[in-house]
C-alpha cells in the first residue's frame, strides 16, 4: 500500500511551509487564515492527509524572516553593481507614527528597501538629511550599489533637505513632477463650476433615497468626489458627473416634489454642464501627463517633454502662464540638460535663457563636455548617422544610447572621460516620487484598521514580500 501513500517528509514540509507562507504574503492574507478549519482541511487534502499547513505563528515569525530573506537577496541580485537613485518620503502609518520610506530606483523599476519610524525626533531638515546620508551609506554598503540621485516631494521642508544634501553628498537631487502637476490640476478648476458639480455629486452619493433613484438607473455610475490626497480624483469626479447627467435629468423629473430644491436648480442649470464638459476635457489631459510622469520608466528628458507637450495644448491656452510657473518650480539646470541630451528630444522647445543656463551648468562640470552635447544636438557629420535613425532612437534609452555612442566614436574622436558617466546618472533619475506614493497604498494594504497589532518592523517584511513576490518573472525585477 505504500506506493499509493503520499508521505510528506521534513524536508518536503519545510519547502511546503515556505511556499505556503509565500502565497499567504503574496495575497495579503492574514495570518489566521492558516488555522481556518476550511484551510487546514484543504491542505491536508492536497497530500493526502499527510500534511499539516503552518501556524500563525510561524508565519508571523521563522517563516517571514525566511520569505524576508529571501527577497533581499533577490533585491540584492538586481541592485548590485548598479546606479540608483534614492527616493524617499513620509507619511502616518495606521497608528498615527510617523515613517519615512526609502525605495531604490534603478530608473525602470523601484525597490523598497526601508521603512523607519522616526518616533518622536523632530522631522527637521536637517534631521531628514541625517538620516537620508545614513540610509543612502547603509544601501551602498547591504545592497552593492552607487547612489546617484535624490528624489523627494516639494514640501517646503524636503526643498531644503534636498539643498542639504546636494551639498554635503555632491549626488543630483530633484523634486516630483508629479506633485506639482497635480497642483496645475487644481490651477485650471474653476472653484465655482467645482463646487456646483460637488454639491450635486454630494447629495446623490451620500443621501439614502437619491442614491437609491440613481442606482435604479440602468447605466448609471457611482457619483465620485474630489480628494486633495488621491490624484485624479479630480477628473473621476466631473467624469461621473457628466455620465450622470442624463440620470440627474429624469429623476429631477420624477421626483420634483421629494428633491432638495436646491440641487434641483443644479441640475436646470445647463451652463454647469457644459462649464464641467469643457473642464472634462482640460482635465483629461493634465490627468494623461501626470500618468506618465508617474510611470517607472519616465526619464528627466521625458518629463520635460510632457511638461512642455502639456503647455502646448490648445485646450489648455488659457493655463499656459500658470503651466509654465509650476514647470518652472520643478525645472532644474539638471532636466535642461537631460532634455537638450535626449537624442529623440534634443532640447526643442526650451527658451534661449534655458539652454544657456543648461549649457552654463554642463560647463562648470567640464567644458569639454559642451562641444559633443552641440554637435549631438545638431547631428553632426563626425557622429554616426545610424545613431540618429528613428528605430534606434525609439528602441534605446538615452543612457543606453550615450554609451553606445560613445563605444562608436572611441576610435576617432573619442568623448571626454566622465561625460558617459554623467548621462548615464542623468537619464537614470525618475522624474517623480510616485514609487514610494505605491509603497503608501502597500503599507496600507498590509497594516490595515483590521490588522492594526501589525508593529512597523514586521509591516516592512511584509510590505517588501508582498511586493516582489506580485511581480510574474524575474524578467520584471530587471
């Protein structure tokens, strides 16, 4: 009868317990799950009554440590030998402490790395920038790589963190795009049209009866409403708005005599809906920008470009001055330079002052490096035309395309030392902070109200399990 027995040996059991103990972090499963009667019965089945499935216990404690472990290494394997940059920022887990988060960014993907609670130290400037030098030697040192960059919100605080650490650490440091984009989304809402619109949304998603009205109607949505801490909210909000209206329409007239009639009036006014249509359509565009400076593999050379693609368009004209102080909040002698050296952007759009300010800075770095950004810029004839083709240009990023450029030119004219180094760094910056925003909604995740016990310091292993092990190959870590 034995062959027809499934043994579970020790060793088949501690490969079994892991890989439970990965499933239940890679799905935010709690704990408890694993002494669910139901759980336990099934994977008892699953060996033939030969396997018993781990404690709660064990996964709180050995087995996170092991799962932990295990994907540090595999952060380690792909961080190490690489440039990095730094992206940190600062929020209130669910028991009010606060944490500042660190990811590092290889400049197609970001890995978290840390989480500290700062506990009662006062969050200076200068305290932040202490603790942002220590992190940054601590993940040279555990991770094998180069820090090159610093990425952090433009709260008036980390402005000066980042001053402070440009100077003492000598790596670039730049602000989030994204944050300020987000404000231009608020720049180009009418306050008034806003208010009107949310007023209605209000009464249909938070009274019983309307919501009852507006859920009877087929193809009617859920009224969404604007939120200074969820970007995009903005656009949902007049989206939902405006794919209600028809609705808003027929139960105004159903039920004139039980609707508030102030919002009855809303809903008559048909310059509200047209001022929300219009405002969709402004909306909309600064929504798709701020999407893509978000992604992973937007570089600074790209963001420039999106900022000054946004400007250009001629539903936005009458933000353009307003567009432009916020790009110009963000905009560094750094972006310049990684705009005028991406080869499929090569500067255009960039006033005279700025390209002068760029070159000016390329400069102080090493004057030789100005003459081959200018002759990279106009396609010179000493450069290799292929180098300039669509399909190369389309298919290369601007670091990889710098350094075979410069494997192309060694021979004859050979690019200045240091030159690949510095647009290898500067192309490899992301252009926001949106990577340690997901670690936000992650940490949210994992230490919910309902698993408030959670301490900071298992949350973290968590937090970095349930990250790495969602990723589908091994192909995504690269």
């Amino acid at each position: 009868m034995g062959k027809y027995v499934i043994r579970t040996s020790s060793t088949m059991k501690e490969k079994l317990d892991v890989q439970f103990a990965r499933a239940i972090y890679a799905c935010n499963i709690p704990f408890s799950a694993a002494e669910n009667p139901e759980m336990k019965k099934l994977m008892t089945m699953a060996r033939g009554g030969s396997y018993n499935p781990p404690t709660r216990q064990a996964l709180s404690g050995k087995l996170l440590d092991k799962v932990s472990e295990d994907c540090e290494e595999v952060i380690k394997e792909n961080l190490n030998g690489r440039q990095v940059t730094l992206v940190q920022d600062g929020w209130s887990n669910v028991h009010n402490n606060p944490i500042i988060g660190s990811c590092l960014h290889t400049g197609k993907k970001a890995f978290f790395v840390r989480a500290v609670d700062t506990g009662s130290e006062k969050k200076t400037a200068e305290y932040i920038a202490e603790l942002t030098k220590t992190e940054i030697e601590r993940c040279e040192v555990q991770y094998g790589c180069k820090v090159i960059g610093f990425v952090s919100d433009n709260e008036a605080k980390m402005l000066r963190t980042r001053a402070i650490i440009q100077e003492s650490n000598g790596i670039e440091v730049v602000g989030c795009a994204a944050h300020y984009l987000n404000l231009v989304q608020k720049d180009v809402t009418p306050k008034t049209v806003v208010a009107r619109v949310v007023e209605v949304q209000k009464y249909f998603k938070n009274c019983h009866q309307p919501q009852g009205w507006l859920r009877e109607k087929v193809g009617s949505v859920k009224p969404q409403l604007p939120n200074d801490t969820r970007w995009g909210s903005h656009v949902a909000c007049v989206d939902t708005f405006l794919r209600n209206y028809s609705h808003y329409i027929a139960i105004r007239s159903e039920h004139s005599d039980e609707i508030d009639p102030d919002v009855a009036k809303l809903i008559d006014n048909i310059a509200i809906y047209r001022n929300a249509k219009s405002l969709l359509d402004q909306l909309k565009l600064v929504a798709i920008a701020l999407d893509k400076l978000q992604a992973d593999a937007c570089s600074l050379g790209d963001g420039v470009h999106i900022w000054l693609e946004l400007a250009a368009a001629e539903e936005l004209k009458p933000y353009r001055d307003v567009i432009m102080k916020r790009f110009s909040q963000w905009l560094t002698p750094a972006h310049m330079v990684a705009y005028m050296s991406h080869p499929k952007h090569k500067g255009r759009g960039l006033t005279s002052q700025q390209e002068e300010t760029a070159q000016q800075w390329l400069a102080q770095k090493n004057p030789q490096f100005l003459p081959p950004l200018l002759m990279m810029q106009i396609q010179d004839e000493r450069l290799p035309k292929t180098m300039f083709m669509e399909e190369v240009v389309s298919s290369l990023s601007p670091a990889s395309w710098w350094l075979l450029m410069g494997k192309k030119v060694a021979k004859e004219e050979p690019l200045p030392d240091g030159l690949i180094e510095l647009m290898s760094q500067l192309h490899r910056l992301p252009t926001s902070s949106a990577s340690i925003e997901r670690l936000f909604s992650s940490f949210g995740l994992v230490q919910s109200k309902i698993r408030n016990q959670l301490g900071n310091e298992k949350a973290a292993k968590l937090v970095k399990c349930y990250r790495m092990l969602r990723s589908p190959t091994d192909d995504d870590w690269e």
